[in-house]
C-alpha cells in the first residue's frame, strides 16, 4: 500500500525537526509524492515510541487542568464535541453503531451515547481507560480487543486527531474498513501541514509533535490514501480553533512564551487564509465504504 522502506530512497526531505515535548531528538520528514503526505523518519520501532509519550500521559489521556494548556484543551474539547456528534447522526440508522478509535477519557463517545449511538471506544492508554470506564462502565478497550470485533458491524468509525500516530496505519486501515457496514463513513480529523500556520510557524509548529506523529497529512493525501481501501472522500471540514492553540504551542517551542496576543492574531491569519484556500490547521474528512 505505502512502500515506504522500499521507496525511502526516492523520497526527499521536507524539513527537520526537534522533539519538543520529551527528548529533544531531530527528526527527519520525508516526502512521499505518490500519496502527498510526509512521514517521520527515522521511524521508532512500536516499543521505542512509548518513550516519547510524557510520563504523565498525553492531554487526551487526562481530565486534569495543570496548566493553561490543559484549561484551552478542554474548553476546546467541550464547545467541538456538539459539532463532532452533529457530523455523525446523517450516518445513523435504526440502532446505529458508532466505534471511536483512541477513545482517551471518553467525552465523545458519551456524548454519542446521549445522541442515541450504540458506542464503543478503544484506546491503548490504561490510565484514560481506567477514567473512561469510571464514567460509564464497558465502553473503552484495549486495543488488543479490535481484532475479535464482528465484521461489517459499524456505520461509523471515528478517529479524532488518532491517524497521524498508528504505527501501523496500512496495516489498521484495512482492520477499520473490515468492521464498517457497507456505505459505512470513516470519520478523520488530522493536522494539514498545508496551512498556514504550518507554512508560517515551519519547524516550530506544534502539530508536527514528532515523533509521536508518524505520519503527516495535506488536503490531497487522504483521498488517496483511503482510495487504497476502497474509500472515498464524501466532506471535508474545517477545525477553526486548532489554528489557535496550534499557535500557542508553536510560540512556546520557538520563544518560550505562548505570546497570547501574538497567538490570536496568527491564529486569526490562519483561519482568515484558510476561508478563501480551504487550507485549515485541521480538518476533518468523511469518507464513505464504496464496497
């Protein structure tokens, strides 16, 4: 499907970049021409990677509000989850099931639930399961559990900012699209590298995150690389808020300093090109089963 070792010669490199969050390490990404997206190289191994998760556990893993960032992320996080379920209900039928993948704490499946989805989440992260499951008994898993789900089974899979990290993204695609009902939707939500913020932060921009993002998306590259499943691209919306947090983050890898104001203001840019482009921080693409 992707090649990407064999090919890896051929691909250039698109930037370097530095861990901000936990090492400190450089990171190449090379580009792939043939599907338009960018992929962090070198690549860690499954095991190697768990090390660059802070030891803490990553935002989506957590409901504590340590830090200023912690506050945005869950009042961005609470104003997007109507919007997200919203997406959702054209898709569902008569008893409709919905599988959230990365499920972390779990306020978008609940939020599903109270809409009327038949819901289930799986998520890696034991501690965000442990929180998820407080709140509404059996309904986060381990991922170990996808594979002894029943097939053609889901009208909907979601995977709110989950793509860019599966190790084994080819390899899980064909999971997903093997438990969706036919004329089910995918529903995916990751960072453009074609925005503006990208072009204007370039290696200081925060959702590049390497290494704990693999993979790295533009507009073009996710038709193509669902069309390798027999999926195509039904919507594409915009994520406006990101190109605001994405902003500060990006300021305090560069200054030190979130730079509020400054932060607002590039965000502002960002969504302002973006309404005449497309080109959002993030967007969010519905793809439906063609099979």
């Amino acid at each position: 499907m992707f090649h990407v070792e064999r090919c890896m010669k051929t691909h250039n490199k698109h930037i370097t970049l530095k861990d901000y969050s936990v090492s400190g390490k450089t990171f190449e990404l090379l580009t792939d021409p043939s599907l338009g997206l960018l992929y962090t190289h070198p690549k860690p191994s499954d095991e190697e990677l768990k090390a660059f998760y802070p030891q803490e556990g990553y935002i989506s893993h957590s409901n504590q509000l340590k830090s200023l960032f912690d506050f945005l992320y869950h009042v961005v996080r609470y104003f997007s989850l109507r919007r997200k379920v919203r997406l959702t209900t054209p898709f569902k039928s008569k008893g409709g099931a919905l599988l959230d993948i990365g499920a972390g704490t779990g306020y978008f499946i609940r939020a599903a639930k109270r809409s009327g989805w038949s819901v289930k989440g799986i998520e890696p992260n034991a501690v965000a399961r442990g929180i998820a499951n407080a709140k509404d008994a059996n309904t986060v898993f381990s991922e170990k559990t996808v594979g002894g789900l029943k097939a053609a089974s889901y009208d909907v899979i979601t995977l709110w900012h989950v793509l860019e990290h599966l190790p084994n993204m080819e390899q899980d695609l064909k999971m997903f699209k093997r438990l969706l009902k036919p004329n089910g939707r995918i529903i995916v939500a990751v960072p453009n590298f074609n925005s503006f913020d990208a072009l204007y932060f370039k290696g200081f921009w925060a959702a590049y995150d390497v290494p704990r993002h693999l993979w790295h998306f533009s507009k073009d590259s996710i038709p193509k690389v669902f069309s390798k499943i027999h999926m195509t691209l039904e919507s594409t919306h915009p994520m406006r808020m990101d190109a605001y947090y994405v902003s500060m983050l990006s300021n305090k890898h560069k200054t030190g300093s979130i730079c509020f104001l400054s932060s607002l203001k590039t965000g502002f840019r960002s969504n302002l090109h973006a309404s005449k482009t497309g080109e959002y921080s993030s967007l969010i693409y519905v793809l439906k089963n063609t099979d």
